[in-house]
C-alpha cells in the first residue's frame, strides 16, 4: 500500500524541484539614470507685454472700411513685431 502511494506521488515529487527551479531565475537589476528634462521656464516679464490692439468694428462704406481694416493690419504687423523681440531673446537655436 505504501509502495503504491509512493509511485503515484512520483510524478508530483518531481514536478515539485521543477517549480522551486523557476523561482531561482536571476532578478533583473536596478540600474538608477539620471535622464536630463527640459523644464519651461518663462523668461519674460508679464508687465512687458503689450496689450493687443483694440478690436476695430467697419463701417458700412466699403472704401472707409478697406482703410480702417488696413490701418488694423498695420496696427497688428507691429503688435506682432514687439512680440517676436520679447520672445526672440528666450528662443532657442536660429531665431528668424
């Protein structure tokens, strides 16, 4: 009766140092990088910006609206040009 247990636990007492085996497999290392990440960090003061432009509503009169939307275009163009020389110090690489 004894021997009879002992040959139906034989495939399970070989089966046992083949499950404990898997348990030895060789950890990864930690390894500790120091990655480097860019960090925005504002370069302008909030006081220098100037304000946008006032909105401009048109006329009825097509030639009276053509100049006021052109003198709005003129008065952005150079809105825009005093942004790009607040901004073109803190660009990185070619500025334009």
């Amino acid at each position: 009766m004894m021997r009879l247990i002992l040959i139906s636990l034989a495939p399970l007492l070989l089966l046992v140092p083949l499950l404990l085996a898997g348990c030895a497999t060789a950890q990864p290392k930690i390894q500790i990088q120091r990655v480097n990440v860019p960090v925005p960090v504002a370069c302008i003061d909030r006081a220098s910006i100037p304000p946008e432009p006032a909105k401009v509503t048109l006329p009825d009169d097509a030639r009276d609206a053509a100049d006021v939307a052109i003198a709005q275009a003129m008065t952005l163009r150079g809105w825009g040009h005093e942004l790009m020389a607040l901004i073109n110090p803190c660009i990185r690489g070619d500025a334009q």
